[in-house]
C-alpha cells in the first residue's frame, strides 16, 4: 500500500470509531438545549437548563476526537446554545452552562494534533460568529498568536488568502443591516490578511494583494495608500487619480494629489485644487487659500476676474466643457463633480467686493441678490 492509501485506511478507521461518541454527545447536547429555560429571581423558581449530561459523552468523544470532529462539534454546540439562549429568559443560566462546555472543547483543540495555522485561522473565523459570549476562551487562545513563527504566520496568511478569494463578493449597497455587516466582515478579513502578511515578512506582497481585491471593494484608494506607505509615490499618484475618478467627491484623494502637486513646486496645479475646492463650496476662507496661492505664483487678478464672474453666471470655469481661454489655471476637476450647474452667488459677492473696499459693487450684487431670493419666493 502507497503511503496515501495508507493515510485514507486510518481516516475510514477514525470515522467509524467516531460515529457512536459523536452520536451519543450530539444526542446530549440536543436534549440540554430544547428546553426553555426561565426563572424569576424574586420567588427563585423556574426551569433551568441542565448541561450536566453532556459529562461523560463528552469525556468520551474528546478522548478519540481529532481537530476537524472537535471544530464541528463546537459549531454544533454554538448553533444549539444560541437558539436555546434567544427564547430563555434565566438570568443567563444556560448561556453560561453552554460557555463551560465550549471552553472544554477549544481547549482540546489545542491539545489534539494539527497545524498551528489551520487552527488559528478557524479560531478567528469561529469567535466572529459568536452572539453570546459562548467562545470567550478563544480569544484568550488568539491571543497567544506571538506564538507563532514567521513560517505559520506564512502558512496562515495564505490560507486566509485563498479563503478570501473563494468567498462570495459582498456589496455595500445599504440594502439592510446584514449587508452591511457582511461587507465589514469582507474589510475585516482583508485586514487580517495584511497583518498575517506582516508577520510573516512579506508585507512587500500587501500591495499586490491589494490589487487584486480592487474589484471586490470598488475604490483605488486603498491601493494608492498603501503604495504611498511602501515609498512608490509616482505610483501612488496614478492610483489616486484614479480614485478620482471611480469617485469625483472624495476630498482625501483630492488632498492627496494637491500634497503631491506641492512637493514638485507645481504651484499652478495646487492653485487648480484649490480653486476646485472654491467652485465646489464657495466661501471666504477658500477663496482666501486660493488668492493666496495664486498672489505666490502672479495669477491672482487673473483668477480673481474668472472666479467672480463664475459667481454672478453660475457657470464653473475650472471644467473643460465649460473652460474659457481667461482661465489660467489647469483643468484638474471633473464635470461629475456636480450634478446640477451651480447657483449665482450674489451673497459672497457682495461680501468679497465689501471686504475689497468697493462698496458700490457691493451694493450692486446685494441688490441683485434680493432679487433672486423674490423670484424664488424667499423673504
């Protein structure tokens, strides 16, 4: 016989001596857990659970069990107790009745053969799931995790690595609470991929890993982030534009490229920005940040003459539909930005003129400006 002819002999073998402990322990559990359990402190009487029975076929069952029968006898006990638990009102009775017996079988998990890495990768998957409180021991058992050397740190990285990817894709598209969980859970993993990657020394592959779950998130800028850690700036550039693109109103991609700009002395390009940021949300203190970049760099008239007559027109000079050749500063916006054009703002007009000393014009767009709160039926 062939060493794997062998190894499948031994596992028929284990099965079969599996069969009646795992029986009779599942047959217990079921018993301790279809009662509805209450009680009423004030006249100490009511109906308790008694998880006692489950003694001695759990002695029996852990003295044969093996990883995989421990690992599918605690899903059991947790989906049992948690059903239990949901119609009991017994002051917390069967839940810590249940918790007792849960922390005999993860112990044995520790115990029994099996790599380090399977183990802890269904530790994580398993306490994720619990409700109540029933797996408490397995935290304590995850956090041992320092245990671990760089070759199980390996091992389990790529494990959670391949899980991930078999995994069905969630969206965040706000439908009800448990989509919402389902795609933290998706971050989640994500992060303890990283960690697991860190650990075992290849955080170089985090970027790549990253990549490849772009499809799975939808956004760029996680990518470009983590390139920006790993000192590939150009790189890093490219992707948050492109972040820009997958979506226009992100103001930290928007940052991140007016950082960029700024280090290469690009000081038109910064003006760019921020005169996007004005156009987007005009209000004094951004239109101060852009006039002074644009005093920095001899554009400020030049600006200060579009931007006003953007205000009184409604119509942005910043896209490239809509640019005109008096617009010196590049085209760094995106039509998608807005999905309406914008308002003629004849307030922060009269207020910028007000502040430059010309008091006629001032009055001149006040003026106008209850013309059009009339004509929209404003007092």
């Amino acid at each position: 016989m062939t060493d794997k002819q062998i190894q499948h002999t031994l596992e028929v073998y284990h099965r079969k001596a599996m069969r009646e402990p795992t029986k009779r322990l599942r047959a217990a559990i079921e018993q301790a857990s279809k009662k509805r359990c209450w009680y009423n402190g004030w006249k100490h009487e009511g109906q308790l659970a008694d998880y006692g029975i489950l003694h001695e076929p759990m002695r029996e069952f852990l003295s044969a069990a093996r990883f995989g029968d421990i690992c599918a006898m605690c899903e059991f006990l947790m989906a049992k107790a948690n059903a239990q638990i949901e119609k009991s009102d017994d002051e917390g009775d069967c839940a810590n009745q249940a918790r007792y017996w849960m922390e005999k079988l993860l112990k044995a998990i520790m115990k029994c053969d099996g790599n380090i890495a399977e183990k802890t990768a269904w530790l994580e998957d398993f306490q994720k799931h619990d409700r109540y409180f029933l797996a408490d021991y397995a935290k304590t058992m995850l956090n041992k995790r320092n245990a671990l050397s760089q070759e199980d740190w390996s091992r389990l990285a790529d494990m959670k690595i391949e899980k991930f990817k078999n995994s069905p894709k969630v969206e965040n598209d706000g439908r009800s609470d448990e989509d919402i969980l389902s795609w933290l859970d998706d971050k989640e993993a994500v992060e303890e991929i990283e960690a697991a990657l860190r650990n075992a020394g290849r955080s170089d592959e985090i970027v790549d890993f990253r990549k490849s779950i772009l499809e799975r998130f939808g956004t760029a800028e996680d990518i470009a982030e983590a390139l920006l850690a790993d000192g590939r700036a150009q790189e890093a550039e490219s992707w948050f534009a492109k972040a820009i693109e997958q979506d226009p109103t992100s103001t930290s991609a928007r940052a991140r490229l007016r950082e960029f700009a700024l280090a290469r002395g690009d000081m038109p390009t910064v003006a760019a920005y921020d005169a996007e940021s004005f156009f987007d949300n005009p209000t004094i203190e951004a239109y101060d940040q852009l006039m002074a970049i644009c005093t920095v760099i001899g554009l400020a008239d030049a600006v200060r003459a579009a931007s006003f007559r953007s205000l009184e027109s409604g119509i942005r000079p910043d896209f490239s539909e809509t640019k005109t050749d008096d617009w010196p500063l590049p085209i760094v916006a995106l039509r998608r930005h807005l999905v309406e054009a914008p308002d003629k703002n004849f307030r922060l007009l009269s207020e910028l003129s007000w502040r430059e000393h010309c008091p006629k014009e001032a009055l001149s767009f006040y003026k106008r400006e209850l013309e059009q709160r009339k004509k929209a039926g404003c007092k």
